[in-house]
C-alpha cells in the first residue's frame, strides 16, 4: 500500500500535544488560525481533528460515518468547527511512487450543518463548504455542491489524476474549508488511497487491525491514578431536531447555573467521564430513554438525567 495507514485504523496521536487535534499515525494536520478563509469575511479558527473509534459512536453514526458501499471501518478521522470558518489540511510524506500515471482518492462526508429544524440538519449553501486533494507538485481544483462535484450529507468520492515523469517521494493532502461560521463546519475521511493507473487493478487488501494488547507478566508496577477532577462537570444536551426556539428554551432555563450545552452524545460521554458528573438529555422521547441510558451507562459513569 502507498499510502500507510490509509484507513486510519494503525494508530492515532495527540499532534504537537494539543488535546484537540487528534490525527492518525503517519499523518499530521495543518490549519489556519486568525487568518480570514480567502472569500469569507472573518478570520479561521484552529478545527478540532479526532480519530473515531466506531464503538465510541452511536449506532446510527456507526452506518452513517463508517460504512462506505457496504464495508465497515474501525476508525474514521473527523475534522470540525463551529460557529467559526474553517481551512485545514490532513497530510503524509514520504508516499514513494515511480514514472507513470496515478490516481488519488479521498471518500469524504462533508457535515456542513447551516442549522436545525423538526426535520434533523439543514444544509449549508452551494459554496458552504470546499474539498481538494494535493499529490506531489499536483493540485486538483476545489470540489463544491456549487460545482455539482460534491454533495452534503452523503459520503463522495473525490479523485486526483496525476503523472510522474521518474520515481522520487511525494506528500498527497486533503485539504477542506468552510468560509463561514455555519453551526457545524465538519468533514469526516473514512479512507485515502493512491493508486497506479498503468497496472492492472487488484482487489485492495483490508486495513491492518491493530494486534491485541499482550498481557505483560506480573509483578507490574502500578499506574498512577489521575488525580481527580475538583469539580462536578454537568452537561445539557440540546436535540439536533430542536428548533432555534426551543434551544433559546433550554439556554434560558440552564443559564443561571452557567453549565455546558452542547448537540452531541458523543462529546458529552467524553466530557462527563467521572462518577458524580450529570448528562442532562432534553425533550428524549420516553420509548427511546432506555436505549439512550444503556448507551451512556457503556461510556461513562455520570449520572443520565432526562429533562423536559
């Protein structure tokens, strides 16, 4: 494989520590950071990047974000921001190739979220969001619902064709950006692939699963214990179905003890990972409440409280 670790599912690491940017071995990000996005009218804010594990999700978002015409990966890579534009870059070196024709090939969902009504997400507009691919000294040009070359809310496949003219080493890159600060500026990468055109096509081999932890031989030395948080951490999350109405609801009625309020399971269970935090689900039907609290009860011990 030319491109190692291509379905992100080898590794993953904290990038130069930032707790936020969380890529896969052998890549590295770049990002701008009060620089304006060129066409939009306020500066980038540094994304966050995570490296998903598929049992970390829900099981709608495990269909959703990890299965691509039928097959499942255990790791997708999401690049986000919100209320805030967006420009970034995911990349590799060192990717050898030799003279001939190759293809680089990106399956991307773009989450680009204007904002919410009873019917789920809405959409952003035909130039909300931005996706184009680097291999080596090649650029390809920016694909965009506005050019009829990428859609929202769906996985794409986005294709670079390039040529060398000798072997050498080359850096390939996906490279997005949103020009405005939409309520969710989000790309998720299920997989990267660079693949000579003058061969004949072989059936690509599945990702490497990492090996299972051994067991290391006693006595073992213990682990330190983190020291505990000092604080009560308490979160409200807010239906993605909500209503700008119904949001403002809620914000008023948690505004006096100033807590957390997000969108997202996924970032709650993270957030409230210690016994004695609270996970406050509002306006959850009451059929689907058992589901939701065997979910949460799998990710973290804080406590599940429903709100209406």
């Amino acid at each position: 494989m030319l491109i190692k670790n291509w379905a992100f599912c080898d590794g993953h690491h904290h990038q130069d520590g930032i707790p936020q940017i969380v890529v896969p071995d052998d890549w590295y990000a770049e990002w701008l950071d009060g620089v304006p996005v060129a066409g939009g009218d306020k500066p980038a804010a540094r994304p966050e990047i995570v490296t998903v594990d598929l049992y970390s999700v829900s099981p709608g978002d495990r269909q959703e974000f990890f299965q691509v015409g039928g097959e499942q990966h255990s790791y997708s890579v999401k690049i986000f921001k919100g209320m805030a534009p967006l420009q970034a870059s995911l990349k590799q070196d060192g990717v050898p190739v030799t003279a001939g024709r190759y293809v680089l090939r990106v399956w991307v969902y773009p989450d680009v979220v204007a904002g919410y009504d009873s019917g789920g997400k809405v959409w952003g507009g035909p130039w909300a969001g931005e996706i184009r691919l680097h291999a080596g000294e090649h650029t390809g040009d920016w694909h965009a619902p506005g050019h009829g070359t990428l859609t929202f809310g769906e996985y794409n496949v986005i294709e670079l064709e390039v040529e060398f003219t000798e072997a050498t080493e080359i850096t390939v890159g996906i490279e997005v950006k949103n020009k405005w600060g939409l309520s969710n500026n989000g790309w998720w990468f299920w997989g990267v692939r660079l693949e000579p055109l003058d061969e004949s096509p072989t059936k690509p081999e599945p990702p490497t699963e990492p090996e299972p932890p051994v067991e290391p031989e006693l006595p073992v030395e213990p682990k330190p214990e983190p020291p505990a948080r000092s604080y009560q951490c308490v979160v409200h999350i807010v239906p993605q179905s909500a209503t700008l109405e119904r949001a403002k609801e809620i914000l008023g009625a948690t505004y006096a003890q100033r807590r957390s309020i997000l969108f997202s399971h996924d970032d709650a269970a993270r957030i409230a990972d210690q016994s004695g935090d609270e996970v406050h689900l509002w306006d959850l039907p009451a059929a689907e409440q058992a589901e939701y609290r065997v979910w949460y009860q799998a990710r973290t011990p804080a406590g599940v409280i429903f709100e209406e």
